[in-house]
C-alpha cells in the first residue's frame, strides 16, 4: 500500500489514477526499481534522471569503462563549487571577451568579403 501511495506522490496523481495508468507488469518493474536504487518520490527525482542518464550514456561508452552516477548528478550546493578569486573570475572574462571579439572579427571580414565580391561582379 505504501507503494502505490509513493507513486501517487511522484507522479503527483491520486491513488486511484496511479492504479488504472500502471499496467502490472509496470508495477513490478518499478517496485524492482525501487528496489534497486530507493523509493521514488519527487525530493530525489534528480537521481532518477541521473540514473537515467546513466543508461543512456552507457552503450556509447569506450568498451570497459562504465558511466558514474556522481557525473550526471547536479550539484545544487555552492559549497561544491570551487571557490575563484576576482582575478580567475577576470580571466575567464577576459577569454570570453576574446571569444567574442575574434567572432566578430570574421564576422566583419565576411562581410568584407562578400561586399568585395558583390561590387567585383
């Protein structure tokens, strides 16, 4: 009963929906989810979706290395965050100036280009 009432929360359907939108045989794959890797309610739908993302990253891998639960994970913490000192932050700033800048540059030379070649003909 327990179950039907977590589903009922992380679905965010009353009971009796829960109980007629689930097949049997989808009962029985999600209680062996839950199982496996915890009750499914919506604190924790991050792990879920990482687990997901897991499976889905899995065949695409090199043969022999498996994906990690912790790198499809978000990190909703700013303790988790390196901490940057103002001139790292500068830096970085810097280098997306510099991004954009050399975009713009060839951008304009394009332009040039085509503005040449359009007069040329």
């Amino acid at each position: 009963m327990k179950f039907l009432y977590d589903l009922s929360v992380a679905y965010r359907l009353p009971p009796d929906q829960v109980m007629e939108q689930f097949t049997e045989e989808q009962m029985v794959h999600l209680v062996a989810y839950q199982n496996l890797w915890g009750p499914i309610t919506p604190q924790r739908l991050d792990i879920i979706a990482a687990r997901l993302g897991m499976d889905v990253a899995a065949p695409h891998m090199k043969k022999g290395r498996r994906p990690r639960l912790k790198d499809h994970l978000m990190v909703w913490s700013r303790a988790a965050r390196p901490r940057r000192t103002g001139r790292e932050l500068r830096a970085v700033l810097e280098q997306m100036r510099g991004y954009y800048e050399a975009q713009a540059r060839a951008e304009n030379g394009a332009r040039r280009r085509r503005g040449q070649s359009d007069t040329q003909t």
